[in-house]
C-alpha cells in the first residue's frame, strides 16, 4: 500500500512538472492568442437588422 502511494505521489509530481512546463512553454511562444470573444461595446457593432433586410432581397432576387 505505502509503494502505491509513493508511486501515485511521484506520478502527480511528474504530471504537476509536465504541466508547469508546457505553461511556461505557452508563456514564452511568440505565436498571438487571438480570444474568441470580443469586449467591443454592442453600440459599436454593425445592425444586425439591416444587415438581414439585405440579404433576403438578395436572396428573393435571385430565387425570381
């Protein structure tokens, strides 16, 4: 029982130092984290409306 809980204890080390490692590697990358979402102000983006307005014309053109 001790032996499995040494060897449990030395795989979490091993896992925990993996871990620290790859974060230090994702720290350092010189690649741009682009986030998904964005923290504009709704008033800022374009109407949402106008935008559907326009492309069922379109679209009722084009089906005629």
């Amino acid at each position: 029982m001790e032996k499995q809980a040494l060897q449990s204890d030395a795989e979490i080390l091993a896992l925990q130092k993996e871990n620290s490692q790859m974060q230090d590697q994702l720290k350092n990358s010189p690649v741009p984290v682009i986030p998904i979402t964005t923290k504009e102000n709704p008033e800022n983006l374009p109407d949402g409306a106008a935008r559907k307005k326009l492309l069922t014309k379109s679209s009722a053109k084009q089906h005629s």
